[in-house]
C-alpha cells in the first residue's frame, strides 16, 4: 500500500518537473542556482542525488539565508 503512494507522489514530481521545463522558467546547473540564489530570483531548487555533498551543503547554505525552498530529487 505504502509503495503505491510513493510512487504516485514521484510520478507527481516528475509531472510538475515537466510542467516547468515547457514553461521555460528554470535554471539548471550549479553556477546559475548559485547567481539566482544570490540575487533573489529563486523560489525553490531541487537538488539530484548525485550532487556533491559539498556544493548541496553550499546550495542548502545560500537557500536558507534567501527563504528559498529546497527539495531534494532521488533521480539524476
């Protein structure tokens, strides 16, 4: 019961990452979150698996001092 919700809940991430990637309104890479985080302009990040521990410390660091959202994405 409880692995059909999780991978409902996943394909819902999945879908509203599509959605944002039609709308055109996201930025990817680590240099780009770090120039939007700190000029403001971001609202939420979500950080892949692979991402090294070092720049999602950062990346969590910069998102807290800027009130910004932070999810972490199990895919790559």
């Amino acid at each position: 019961m409880v692995a059909a919700k999780k991978t409902k809940t996943h394909e819902s991430i999945n879908n509203r990452l599509a959605l944002v990637m039609e709308s055109g309104k996201y930025t990817l890479g680590y240099k780009t979150v770090v120039k939007s985080l700190r000029s403001s302009k971001g609202k939420l990040i979500i950080i892949a698996n692979n991402c090294p521990p070092l720049r999602k410390s950062e990346i969590e660091y910069y998102a807290m001092l800027c009130k910004v959202g932070v999810h972490h994405y199990n895919g790559s």
